[in-house]
C-alpha cells in the first residue's frame, strides 16, 4: 500500500484543490483530509457521511464538591492557577496535567476526556474518504491527523485499495509532522511568492529530517516566473524533486464554486499540467 501526503509550507498555495483533482485521477484509493484544524476537501468532494464518531483527546479536572473537604491541597499543587478558591477547575487555565487529581486525599476529582471533535468515514464520487472537524480552540489536532490517517489505512486494507492520497494541513508543526510520518512521498504544493519560497524551504527540511522522498509542483508560476524560477533552483539545491508548474487560470475559481475538481470542470492548461504532474508522482509512488 502507498500513501502520498499532499502539503503545503503555508496556506492557500492551492493543495486541496489538487488533492481534489488527484482524487478524480486516481484509480484504487482512499482519500484523507488530514488538515483537522481547516478542513475544505469535502466542499469539493461532497462526501456522504456512513459513520461518525467523537474524537477524545486530553482532559480536564472536574472537582465533586459533594466529595471535597476544602482541604486545599489542590490548590497548593496547581502550577497553572486553574483552579478558584471555591473549588471549580476553569476548563481554559487547566492544563490536564492530572496533578491535582494524583494528590488529592479524598479522591473527590474526576479527570474525563474531552470531546474534542469528530471523524468521519464517508462516500464520494471518487471513492471512500476519512476526515474530521477539530472543535473550536481545541488541542491535540497531531492526535486527530494520526487517527484520520490510521482508519484510512484500515479502510483500505477492508476494501483492498492500493493507495492512500492525504490531503494535509500546512506549516510545519505537530499536525504536520503527524501527516507524513512513515508516508511513501510527499508532493509539496508551492506558489511564486517570498513566502513560498521560504515556506518551501522550511516545509523541505522537515522532509528531508524524515528521510521521505519529496517532490513539488508550483502553482500559478506565471504569474511570477522570476520567482519559480528561483523555487526550482531551490528544490534542486535541497534534493526535491519539481514534477510540474501549473499556470494561473480563473477557471480554477469557477470549478470550485461549482464545486468540482479543475479537471473535472475543464480540460484547458491547468488540468493538462495537473494530469501530468500525476502521471510524475503515481511513477514515483511505484518506485519507493
């Protein structure tokens, strides 16, 4: 089985809309929207929910004052002031670290989990994907990316699908690093600006740590061909692999109003070089 991971060193290069076009050309696959915080692919992809389940990570100190003896230990012991001096835990200053619960005499703090989103298996048009929705000013979205990623494994497995395509999110934090840790490649999705080429960089070394075979593609580079240039000079300098430019076109934007993938909208330049850059990336994918 292989898994590509399609990232981004920052948001808004367009890599679900490619993800979105990749899922249309791709024969096999289960698709992943790893990108918890800001999930989009189902606007595209308009998926049918078969299955939902909460997703629970980390928790929070719930004090019994029925159970309490007010003895402060408590108090004493939280570093992080989450805790007033009647004895309720606000759920914003704690920190879920459990310390109060381990010293408390009586035994009067409940430490559950928290609700922090949910996770879906659903039906496309292109097949089955796995995706999720991390609640508002929720943590532990590493851990969502992990699971999201895990049931796509499982699912494939169940249904006998070669290949996993994993839409993730961007940067390079924990989310990230849950994205493509142990994936067969990495597509990078770039633009010609400052910032991509700097984000380039960043979101490359964090491949390279990893040992992943990593290629890229630059979207919209006419609109700043100076500046692709110098992105293809750096992904020669850092050993990735550019598989494709895709020109600037606004039938993109209208695809996705409409809510289709470009190529399945259009058959002009943008999907010609998006059907290219996957015929680069499924060889790669035959090779690692």
């Amino acid at each position: 089985m292989k898994e590509l991971t399609i990232i981004s060193g920052k948001g808004g290069t367009g890599k679900t809309s490619v993800v979105a076009s990749f899922a249309a050309l791709a024969q096999n696959k289960v698709l992943a929207d790893a990108d918890v915080d800001a999930a989009d692919l189902h606007l595209i992809l308009a998926p049918e929910i078969k299955h939902e389940e909460d997703f629970k990570g980390g928790r929070t100190a719930q004090i019994d004052l029925d159970a309490c003896t007010e003895c402060e230990e408590c108090l004493d012991r939280c570093q992080f002031k989450a805790i007033s001096p009647t004895f309720v835990v606000d759920k914003i200053d704690c920190e879920g670290c459990g310390v109060c619960v381990h010293f408390c005499p009586v035994q009067a703090i409940d430490f559950p989990q928290n609700i922090c989103g949910k996770w879906y298996i659903s039906e496309t048009r292109f097949g089955p994907m796995v995706h999720a929705k991390l609640g508002i000013a929720e943590e532990n979205s590493g851990l969502l990316v992990s699971l999201v990623r895990n049931q796509a494994k499982v699912l494939a497995e169940d249904r006998g699908l070669d290949t996993i395509i994993v839409d993730g999110p961007p940067g390079i934090g924990c989310p990230v690093i849950a994205s493509i840790t142990g994936t067969s490649a990495i597509l990078i999705v770039t633009e010609p600006t400052l910032s991509g080429l700097h984000d380039l960089e960043r979101v490359g070394g964090l491949a390279a740590h990893f040992k992943i075979p990593t290629l890229a593609c630059i979207n919209k580079f006419d609109l700043n061909e100076e500046m692709s240039d110098q992105i293809a000079r750096c992904c020669a300098r850092n050993h990735i692999a550019l598989v494709g430019r895709i020109p600037y076109d606004t039938s993109v934007t209208h695809a996705m109003v409409a809510g289709k993938s470009i190529v399945e909208f259009s058959d002009g330049s943008v999907s010609d070089a998006i059907n290219k850059i996957w015929e680069k990336v499924e060889n790669c994918l035959t090779q690692v």
